[in-house]
C-alpha cells in the first residue's frame, strides 16, 4: 500500500521508456494508413485511364487528362514548415 523511499520515481521511468516505443509504433501505424491511401487512389487513377484509353485507343492524351486529377486527390501528406507540421492536400 505505501510505497519504500527507493521506488518513489519508478512509474516516471517506465513512462520515459515506453513513451519513445508507443510513439515509434504509433507513427508506424499512421504512415501505413497513408500508404495505402496513396495506393487505392493510385489504383483508381489507373483504372479511370486503362478503361478510358480501352474505349478511345487513339487519345492518349485524354486518358492520361482523366486519370491525372483522380491519382493527384490521393496525394495527401505531411509537410513541414519552419513552425509546423501541416496537412497538406
């Protein structure tokens, strides 16, 4: 119930050790998501163009005007700037 004079700061340094791991894996996670945000729009973006170019095999031009807006709405990221990270889309 009460605790010795010599484990008084433990739970502070279980905290300070795990914090780094949880944030590492935390991240992890989050960079994943974006992963594979990034590959659903690619993959539509392709899709939109491939069915495009199939129908009209002669205007390249055009299945790649189709295919360009729907593969640059997936390109969502992270960028920095000198005072913070913003969402940028």
């Amino acid at each position: 119930m009460f605790r010795e004079k010599n484990e008084k700061g433990q739970s502070l340094v279980e905290v300070a050790l795990a914090m780094p791991l949880l944030i590492i894996i935390m991240m992890g996670i989050l960079d994943l998501g974006r992963a594979y945000l990034t590959y659903i729009a690619l993959s539509d973006a392709a899709a939109e163009g491939a069915a495009y170019a199939a129908i009209h095999p002669s205007d390249q031009a055009q299945a790649i005007a189709r295919a360009r807006p729907i593969a640059a709405a997936g390109w969502w990221c992270w960028r920095k700037t000198w005072s913070a990270w913003i969402w940028v889309r």
